[in-house]
C-alpha cells in the first residue's frame, strides 16, 4: 500500500547532504506524497521543522533515512515497528521515490534484540538492539570469563576478551569481523561469537532465534562492559548475568525490488565467481 505520509530523516554529517535532501523532498512533491523532515535534518537543509525522530514515527507511514548503518540503528531503535527504507546511495534516491510512489517496495521483518542485565536479584530494563549485544573487557588487556547458558543448559565458558550475540542482520557488522558466519536475514537464527577465544575451541555457534541466551560474569573483579548496536556501554559487575532473547517486535525493513540480501553480500565482499 503506498504510504500517505514520509517521514525523511538524514545523517547531518555526511558531505553535500542538504543538496540531497531538498532533492528527495522534491521527488516526494512530483508525486503528490506529503512528506516531513526531522528537525535537525531541516535546519541543515534550510526548511523549517520541529518534528523530532519520535514525533516522526508516529506521524508518517514509512520513515525514509538518508545516511548509513549507524544512523538506522540510531532511529530504528527509537522509533520502533516503523517501516524504513535506507538510502544510503546517493545517486539512487529517484528510483527509492518513484518504487516508494508505485507501491513496489518489499519489506523484511528484522529480528530485533531484548537484553537485560541481573545482579543480586534486580534486573534492568529491556534494553533494544537490531545488531547485537557485546560483552567486552574494556580498556584493560585481560581476558574475561563468561559462562554462558542456552534454554538454562550449559554452553561453555568463554575465556576471550568479550563475546558478541548478534542477529542475522548484526551478523555482516561486528560478529563478522570476529569470525562469525553470514546469516540469510530470514533464517530464523542467532549466533553467539566469541572474541578473540584464549581456548581455540571457543567457536562461534548458532542458536534458534527463540532461544533464551543467558551470560554470567564469572570473573574477573574489574567490571565487564555491555554494548547494544554501539551505544553507551553499561559497567556489568562479576556475578552479574546478562539475559538475550528475541524481542516480540520486529523491525521492518524496506529494500528497492532490485536489491536482494544476496545481492548486498556479494557487492560487499566483492564476490564475482568462481576464483579458478
């Protein structure tokens, strides 16, 4: 269904960003699509505005982000259930609009996140990533130990400097720099990936997406830190247990008809055939 109203939000940093936005707002204006732009976004492009990220979501059919993947984790967490269409590549915004206009747009269902941390019978609240959770050690150069249950059935113990659960969409981001696999969007899957293991057995491993993935900070006695999608990290103290699961929500993420998650794989990793 072709939405009635865009919600338009930018990464202000980027180089020749106003120049972009006031041409995607023009697209939106050739089809008689109402459109509204974030606050900051509109101060960098010389329009007027007070909508903020949150009133955006609320307001529009589809949030439309020009920037790359910091800045859809950024707005995707604070927005929610939102449909969203990355438009990262500047010179494709025609054929974003005109695919938004027709209604040819085709949208995947995100696996998100939901970690807590426990400590002494309390527990914090929910917290949201699209990426992953990372336990890691800090500044220090020290390994952590972090023993790490599946459904309430031991794993192992991890002796790395940190250990990444990420979702199949976090796993082309931090988990894949660590070794771990590249995961089908669709696939209906976690995978837990150590960093930097001290045993060579510590692998990564994947789990089903409705498994409850449970990390106890077992040692050592400076403070462990835990990151969701970049964020500010959170001090964990030892004996502290860090509960992952899937979130009920998802997130819905829009692509061009032309782009497939395959075809991104292999733009990325400059695969072209066969090596022979």
């Amino acid at each position: 269904m072709r939405p009635k109203t865009i919600g338009l939000i930018a990464h202000t940093g980027k180089p020749a960003v106003a120049n972009l936005v006031n041409a995607i707002a023009k697209e939106f204006d050739r089809f008689s699509i109402s459109i509204l732009i974030e606050k900051k976004t509109a101060a960098i492009a010389g329009k007027k505005s007070d909508h903020s990220i949150a009133q955006l979501g609320a307001a529009a059919d589809l949030l439309v982000v020009v920037g790359g993947d910091g800045t859809i984790l950024r707005v995707g967490i604070n927005v929610g259930s939102l449909g969203f269409l990355t438009c990262a590549n500047s010179s494709a915004y025609r054929d974003a609009v005109e695919c938004i206009a027709k209604d040819r747009i085709n949208f995947s269902q995100r696996t998100l996140l939901e970690a807590r941390v426990e400590v002494g019978g309390k527990r914090t609240n929910k917290m949201t990533a699209l990426n992953d959770a990372v336990l890691s050690r800090g500044e220090l150069s020290r390994l952590v130990l972090l023993r790490t249950r599946v459904n309430g059935e031991a794993l192992t113990e991890f002796n790395a400097d940190g250990l990444i659960v990420a979702t199949p969409t976090g796993s082309t981001a931090y988990s894949l720099s660590a070794g771990g696999p590249i995961l089908d969007p669709e696939s209906g899957v976690l995978v837990i990936t150590p960093i930097c293991p001290h045993v060579l057995t510590n692998r990564s491993i994947i789990v089903a997406e409705t498994s409850i993935i449970e990390i106890e900070v077992s040692d050592p006695e400076y403070p462990v830190f835990l990151t969701l999608d970049g964020r500010q990290p959170i001090r964990v103290k030892r004996g502290s247990t860090i509960n992952i699961r899937k979130a009920k929500k998802t997130l819905p993420l829009a692509a061009l008809p032309d782009v497939s998650f395959f075809n991104v794989v292999r733009q990325k990793l400059k695969w072209s055939g066969s090596n022979v």
